[in-house]
C-alpha cells in the first residue's frame, strides 16, 4: 500500500510543488514570508538537496533533535517546546522543519538561533536524504503530522518519533483506518504519543500505538503563555481606540467574514462608535478583504498602510489587520475577542490566545481542531458560543454595556488556563526517557 502512496505522490508532485511555490509568492508579495522564499530553496529543501543546516550557536557536536511543526500554529507550540529543552539541555542541537512559508517566517522570529528548514515531501528518496543530512537522534512531530514515509523511514533508522500534543480528529482515525496498511506498521514499532485527551489517546490506541507508549500529556497550548510585550504594546494601542467600544474577529474565513461584518453593522447600530479589527486567516486574503470592505462602504483602515505612515483614521469603522504576528497585540488592545474558523465547518482556532489575556470570548459552534479546549473554556463560564450575526451581534452588546461581565468572563478564561497547565513539563520528562537513534 505504501507503494501505491508513493506512486500516487510522484504523480501529484508537479501539483503540489507548484501550489506551493504559488502560496508562498503569494505571501511574499503580502510581505509576510520574508526570507522564507529565495529561488529554489523550496524545491531543494522539499526534496532534500540541501547539506546539514549549521547547528545552533552554543550546541554540541553530535546527534540533533529534529522537531517538525506544520504551519503558524504549531511552530508556536514547537517554540514552547523548544525553549524549554534548551534550558534543560542547553548543548543538544535543534532544527526545526516547517511546511509553509509563513510557518518559516513565524518561526524564524520566534526562534532566530535555531536552524530551519522546509520539510521534505513524502517521498522515499526525499525522506531519506532528509534523515542522512540531519543525522537526528529523535523526531518530534507537533500535533498530528503523521506521513508514511517519514514514518517508516524513522522505523529503519531506528530514530524514536514522539507525537508531541498529539490530537486526532473522529474524521482523521477513519481515513487513517481504511489506509491502516499505510501508518500501522510504523506506528507499532517506533512511535510514541503525548496526546492532548483521553479521547484523543483512545483514538491513536486504535491505529496502533502499543499502551506502553501511549499516555496523556494535555494540550501544550494551555503552556504557552501571553508574551510580556503584547500587553504593552497592546496598551499603546488601545490609545488610538481611546474609549471606543473594540472588538477582534481574528482568523476568519471568507462566508463568517460576511456573517462577521453583518453583526458588526447590528453592534454600529447601539454603539455608533464602535471598531472591528478584522484579522482574516489567510494573508493571501487581505486583498479580498478590502475589495469586501470598499464594496460594502465602510470606513476602514490598512495596519500595514497605518505603519508605513498612513495617519490613523479615528473615525474608521474596521481596521483591516494585513500584518502578521499583531493578532495578540489586538487581542490585548480590545475589549472583546471572537475567534474564527467557527461559525463555518473550519474546526475553529486558537481559542486560549485572547483567554490568556484574560479576554471575554465568543466563538462558533464548529470546535473540533481543538474540542478539549473549546470544553474546558465553555465549561468554565469564559466562552459565549454564537450561532450566527444576531447571536453574535447581541452577546458583543451585552459585554459592551458591562465592564463587569467582561472582567468576570475574562477571568474566568485565564483561571481556566491555568488550571490545565502542566503538558509542558509532562512533555519534557517523556523526552528525557525516548531511546536514542544508535
């Protein structure tokens, strides 16, 4: 079956490459890959035509600790992760590989001293060369990347791979289930998991990790704690809002951005002065989404225009955030925050960003990327979940006109994650125990 994978890969591979290449001009041309694209480098890192990155300043000679983390959100779990090895192992060599531009990009300003690169396709050859150029003595894999070959060739090498927060989806184990010949040979011998939940353990029991090497570690995100600086810079900004009413709508699609901007135009309704801060997912988005605004005549403003000296309009009703890496600072800046990629079937996204700033949430009801999270947070009184603009529209109204809910909410988000910290450290102890690549 890995075969007819393979096969299946090299036929898709102009494709794939392609589309790529594509997202990442894209991103560069929005000014948020930065020097994660230069000619080439793509295909050479995809396919592993590249010598052994140099190792980290201050790390010793010998085995490196491959950590692989897909895109943004899981390079910013792999930077927890990471900063706290080095502190315990302040000699071991790092590297890091990432799958899109922008997870390079994020990467490279959280972790500026650790080695990047992209990871490799799925392809024998490719994997292969991957493991003979960096030589690791284990693999981490942030949250669910799991790919046959880099599996099985993880397996003949004898190179130990712990899932790290690992989740998986109801959806996920059924694929995975039919294809079971592709991940379960690799899975049995050679792979560990910390998995988020008991439901998401039970789940990678079922592909076929042995107990033995199977335990519940908690969700990493819950470790991530609010950086110092986006309170402070959160707070110069909410100096241009003055008293304004402010809330964030960060990463949304592009059917909620409608259902977004419809509940905005319900809350100008009550509170004429009122701002959104609409930070859509994608960054090839942006463009799309000021077509949208001008289209629908609201007053709105550019981040990245106001930072290349564009005078802020005090008057603006939205203000687009094309910028990347200022969600938090947002998020800090306002008084309300709802997270996207939830009132579409997306799955939802980081929740615990905004409840680490002890923000009053709301949110969709499509919460499975992160079903544990979006619980606990709902559970706990610090989560509003809305069904669409009206919901959405009323319950921003109702914290508008109450200081006190918002304060009470907000704290209940931030008790939350402090109750279910602790993954970290769990993490940490399981990677001190993995054998070592011989």
């Amino acid at each position: 079956m890995r075969r007819l994978y393979t096969l299946l890969w090299w036929a898709l591979l102009p494709f794939v490459a392609l589309a790529g290449v594509r997202r990442a001009r894209r991103e560069q041309a929005a000014g948020i890959a930065g020097g994660a694209l230069r000619p080439g480098l793509i295909w050479r890192e995809r396919l592993a035509r590249l010598a052994q990155p140099a190792a980290s300043p201050g790390a010793a000679a010998g085995a490196t600790l491959w950590v692989h983390a897909a895109s943004v959100g899981e390079v910013q779990l792999a930077a927890v992760l990471i900063g706290a090895v080095r502190s315990q192992s302040p000699g071991l060599a790092i590297v890091l590989s990432c799958q899109t531009a922008t997870g390079r990009a994020r990467a490279h300003e959280l972790l500026p001293d650790v080695p990047l690169r992209y990871a490799p396709y799925d392809l024998p050859g490719a994997v292969r060369r991957c493991f003979a150029a960096l030589r690791p003595a284990a693999l981490i894999l942030m949250e669910t990347e799991l790919w046959p070959n880099l599996l099985a060739e993880a397996a003949r090498r004898r190179v130990p791979v712990l899932v790290a927060s690992a989740r998986l989806s109801s959806r996920s184990l059924r694929a995975h289930r039919m294809l079971r010949g592709l991940l379960r040979p690799a899975i049995e011998r050679n792979v560990w998991v910390a998995a988020q939940s008991s439901e998401d353990a039970e789940r990678f029991a079922a592909l076929g990790v042995p107990p033995e090497r199977l335990s519940v570690a908690g969700n990493l995100k819950f470790d991530r704690p609010a950086p110092l600086e986006a309170h402070s810079r959160g707070k110069a900004l909410r100096a241009l809002f003055a008293t304004r009413p402010v809330w964030v709508a960060g990463s949304t699609h592009p059917i909620e951005q409608a259902i977004v901007l419809d509940a905005h135009r319900r809350v100008c309704a009550r509170y004429p002065d009122a701002l959104l801060v609409l930070a859509p997912r994608h960054p090839p988005r942006f463009e799309e989404s000021a077509r949208q605004l001008q289209e629908q005549a609201w007053r709105y403003q550019r981040r990245s225009r106001e930072l290349a000296g564009e005078p802020w309009v005090s008057d603006c009703q939205v203000l687009l955030l094309d910028t990347l890496g200022e969600l938090m600072d947002f998020y800090a800046a306002a008084d309300v925050a709802f997270v996207g990629g939830s009132l579409v079937p997306v799955g939802g996204h980081n929740l615990l960003e905004p409840a680490a700033l002890a923000l009053p949430l709301l949110s969709g009801p499509h919460q499975g990327n992160s079903p544990q999270v979006s619980r606990v947070l709902t559970q706990d009184g610090a989560l509003g979940i809305v069904g669409n603009a009206e919901e959405l529209a009323a319950r921003l109204q109702a914290l508008f006109a109450s200081p006190a809910l918002r304060r009470q909410q907000g704290e209940k988000a931030r008790t939350a994650i402090e109750q279910h910290r602790g993954a970290l450290q769990r993490l940490l102890t399981l990677i001190a125990t993995l054998p070592r690549a011989p």
